[in-house]
C-alpha cells in the first residue's frame, strides 16, 4: 500500500502545474514519502486542510500545499480503494478455497459413513450367519439325539418283548415237561441216545422236541441261539442251522 501511494504521488507530481521557486524550494517527492507514511502510521489524518498545513509547515507554498494535499488525499484514497477491491477479490477466492474445503470434508465424510453403514453390514451377515451355523449345529445335534433315543426305545422294546416271550415259552416247555408220554410217543432211553448222538438230520421226533428245546433255551441264555430256533422247531419240528449247531456242540461237551 505503501509503495503503490507513493509512486502515485511521484506521478501525480511530476505532472502537476507546481512550480519550485528555486533550489530552496521542498522536494516534493520526499514530502510525498513522508505524508504517506504518517497517514500510514495515523499520524495525520487524511484531509486536505491538515495535509496543506502541514505542507505549510515544510515550507511549501500555500498554493502549491493545496494542490498537494489534494494529490496526497485523491492518490490515498485510490490506493485504499484498490486495496479493498484486492481483498474483496481475496476475499471472494478464499471463500470459494473454503467452500471446495466444506465440500470435500463432506464428501469425506460422507464416505466415512458409508464405509461405518458397509462395515456394520459385514458385521450383522458374519453375526447372522454365526446364529444359522450355530442353529444348523443344534438341529443336527438334536436330530442325532432323537436318533439315539429313538434307538434306544426300540431296543428296549425289543430286550421286553424277548423277556416276555422267553417267560412264556419258558413256562410252556415247563408245561410240557410235566404231560406223560402216550403210546404213540414212548419215551425209551435207547431211542433218546439214539437222537442225541446222531447229526439230526431232517425231521426231529415228537419226544425228542422237548429235550432239544430245553437245550436251545441253554443256547438262547448264551446267547447263540434265538426264540425263533424253539417256534422254528415247534412249528415244523426241524432244526435251524443255528440251532442245530448248537446242539452238536452242546453234546461235545456232555460226553
């Protein structure tokens, strides 16, 4: 401001119509340097009346103080006025570097929140997807439990219908012990050695049933033989394999 104040002084006076009286006369350029200083420090306001007296004062001509002070004052004011335009126009440029700033802090921002919304999305799949996993888990777990007790059950019927039937059959061939031989079926000792130690091939005497059953219950209480090796042999009167099986081996360890 300052510069620009007093080369438009310098100018304004270089041109202007004051005349120096002789070598004695104020250099007008200096006094131009001088007052634009003061006025710069608020030294001396700026009015023509002040700056003339003052000019006065350096030892200028009335007439010539006038025209000065209206050179300083005219050369002030331009320069003031060209500095409120240059600010206005910095004003306006910084307005608009912080209105791009505002906008690319939104901007950001915005995306911050859209990466914060993008994340907490990943974050609800992963929990949800832990949930159905640990669900899937469960179901499978309690599928394979009902299984087993579904298993279970069944084999307890199973081991209750065996024991049943073992206690009647049990008590049918106790029964049967107790009925007599008739003529048709005489019980001799010859005929049941006979039986034992053949391999009972095919059929198997009437008198003979009750003493093979009584030897596959043995079986049965072993565990190598089974309820229906005694209905196979009451029903048909013949051995199963299984049974007769059994049987040799029994008469193995009698002997």
């Amino acid at each position: 401001m300052f510069k620009d104040a007093v080369a438009r002084l310098r100018e304004r006076v270089k041109t202007s119509n004051v005349i120096k009286s002789g070598d004695s006369d104020p250099d007008l350029k200096s006094l131009a340097s001088k007052v634009t200083t003061l006025l710069d420090a608020g030294s001396i306001s700026a009015d023509t009346d002040k700056i003339t007296e003052w000019a006065i004062a350096q030892g200028v001509t009335e007439e010539s103080a006038k025209e000065f002070a209206n050179d300083v004052v005219d050369a002030y004011f331009d320069d003031t006025e060209d500095e409120t335009i240059s600010k206005s126009e910095l004003g306006s440029d910084s307005e608009e570097e912080e209105d791009e700033e505002k906008k690319k802090e939104k901007k950001k921002k915005e995306e911050s929140e859209k990466n914060k919304e993008k994340e907490i999305e990943k974050a609800r799949i992963a929990y949800l997807s832990n949930i159905q996993n640990a669900l899937e888990v469960l179901k499978s777990n309690q599928e394979t439990l009902a299984a087993a007790i579904e298993h279970l059950l069944d084999r307890s019927e199973e081991n209750t219908k065996f024991k049943d039937d073992f206690q009647k059959l049990k008590s049918e061939l106790g029964e049967l012990t107790k009925r007599p031989a008739n003529e048709k079926t005489p019980v001799t000792t010859n005929v049941q050695k006979s039986n034992l130690d053949s391999k009972i091939p095919g059929q198997v005497a009437a008198q003979d049933r009750d003493k093979f059953s009584k030897i596959i219950i043995k079986g049965i209480e072993q565990g190598q033989c089974y309820i229906e090796d005694i209905s196979f042999l009451e029903a048909r009167g013949q051995l199963t394999d299984r049974a007769s099986k059994f049987i040799q081996e029994y008469k193995e360890v009698q002997k």
